[in-house]
C-alpha cells in the first residue's frame, strides 16, 4: 500500500490567492510599518526640532503640548472657553476661535486643554450663519435709536 496523500481535484495545483502571495504581504507590512513611523515617529521629530515652540508661535501654527500661554502667543485670545471638570478632577477646557470670512461666513477652530495642556483640536470649515426670519403675523421690537 502506499502512503503518500492522493490529491482530490485540482485543489493541489492551485496558486495562493493573490493577498495570499509573498511579494503582496510584503509591499502591504511595508505599507503600514511606514505609516506607522510617519503618524508616530515624525511628529515626534518635529517637537524635538522645535521643543519650545518658538518656529511654531512665530508661524502662527499650534501643537500638541503647547501651554495655554504659547497658544496665546501664536493665535491670540479665543471668542469663548468652556471649562469642565472630569470626574478624577481634571479641568479641561474648549477653546473656540471664529474666523470671519463675511458677513454671514464663519469659520471655526477649536482646541482641547487638559491642565493647561493642549491635547488636540480641530477644524470647521465655512458655515453659511442664517438669520432667524421672524413670522410676519407677530409684531417685532421696535429698535430704539
């Protein structure tokens, strides 16, 4: 008797599918050990370039572990903070910043601190601001000038 395995159908003569291949799982580990160092290792660079911050405040830009002081050197004051408290008894504050393109066109910009920390941000783009139309059938205050 023999004792070598019989293939049944043509599964033995198959190829790997093509994710399964080596030269594909190479090029896709590469692909992610790369944005990996990218998203952890570079700004780890860049705080190392610029440890203070100074390039940063003097080219009006913010990052993450900049004090409330070095934010307010680069962008100045917010239009509004808003302070709460964690529950372990961390005060973190929202600031909001409006960037006013027209009339009705605003733009946002708010950042997070966390014991005068900054611990990220982020961007909203144009918004049309609408005026309340009031109802024509109730009367409306009358401006005093």
């Amino acid at each position: 008797m023999s004792t070598e395995p019989v293939p049944i159908g043509d599964h033995a003569a198959e190829e790997p599918s093509f994710i399964r291949r080596r030269p594909v799982r190479i090029i896709i580990y590469s692909g992610l050990a790369v944005f990996f160092l990218l998203m952890v290792v570079w700004p780890l660079i860049t705080q190392l370039r610029d440890p203070d911050f100074q390039k940063h405040i003097e080219q009006h830009r913010v990052m993450v572990g900049m004090s409330k002081q070095q934010v307010l050197q680069a962008w100045g004051g917010p239009q509004t903070i808003n302070t709460s408290f964690t529950k372990d008894g961390l005060r973190r504050e929202e600031w909001i910043f409006e960037d006013w393109e027209s009339a009705a066109v605003v733009k946002h910009r708010y950042l997070y601190f966390e014991e005068g920390v900054l611990i990220g941000g982020w961007y909203e783009g144009p918004g049309e601001r609408r005026v309340a139309e009031m109802p024509p059938d109730k009367p409306h205050p009358k401006l005093s000038r």
